[in-house]
C-alpha cells in the first residue's frame, strides 16, 4: 500500500507568488500573521470609532432640554401656585369622619368583582 505524502503539490508557477509566501509563512507563525493582525484591526476600530459614538451622543444631549419643575407639571405663568400649608388646612377644615363608601358604576360587560 502506498503512502502518501503530507505535502500537496503546487506548481511552480505558484510558488513565488505573495499569497503562497503568506500561506507557507502563517504555517510557522500564524499568532503573528493572523492573529496580531486581527487585534489590531480591532483596537484601531475602538479607537476611530470612539469620536464617531461621542459625536452622536452629544447630538443627543442638545436635543434633550432640561425642564424646571413648573415646566414639567404643565403650570404656566398665570396659574395658582400651590402651597402645601394652605391645601393641609383646607383638607383639615372638611368633616372627614362623615362619609360613605360608594360602589362605581362598571361599565356594561366589565366584570365588577363581585363572586
């Protein structure tokens, strides 16, 4: 039985290229032809693509406004201020110990809790 060899053939027209250097030389040394390459390629991107991502980030933040309290409840300019003391005292002057608890009316097909 024949035994055959590890080696493939290539032509000699093949030999003296550059991708059959590179692949007879990633044989010997493939962390420092592929895999060095490779980390590199993505530290580079980190690093171009970190000006990209601020860029947008800031876009962002000029769109987004900061609102005052009064804004964000909707209260303009000739609205009621509010003052907790006085609405306390308001609440405190009604007869809060007079009242009825009251059932509200479902609407028809809802299911209103009762078993």
């Amino acid at each position: 039985m024949a035994i055959f060899q590890s080696k493939k053939f290539r032509p000699s027209a093949q030999a003296n290229t550059i991708a059959a250097r590179y692949r007879s030389a990633l044989a010997k040394h493939p962390f420092a032809l592929f895999g060095l390459p490779f980390i590199a390629t993505m530290v580079a991107g980190s690093f171009f693509l970190t000006p990209a991502t601020a860029i947008r980030y800031e876009k962002h933040d000029r769109r987004v406004q900061r609102v005052t309290k009064d804004e964000e409840l909707g209260i303009g300019k000739n609205a009621r201020k509010v003052d907790m003391k006085e609405e306390y005292y308001k609440l405190a002057a009604k007869d809060l110990d007079d009242w009825e608890q009251k059932r509200v009316k479902r609407l028809k097909g809802e299911h209103d809790g009762i078993i």
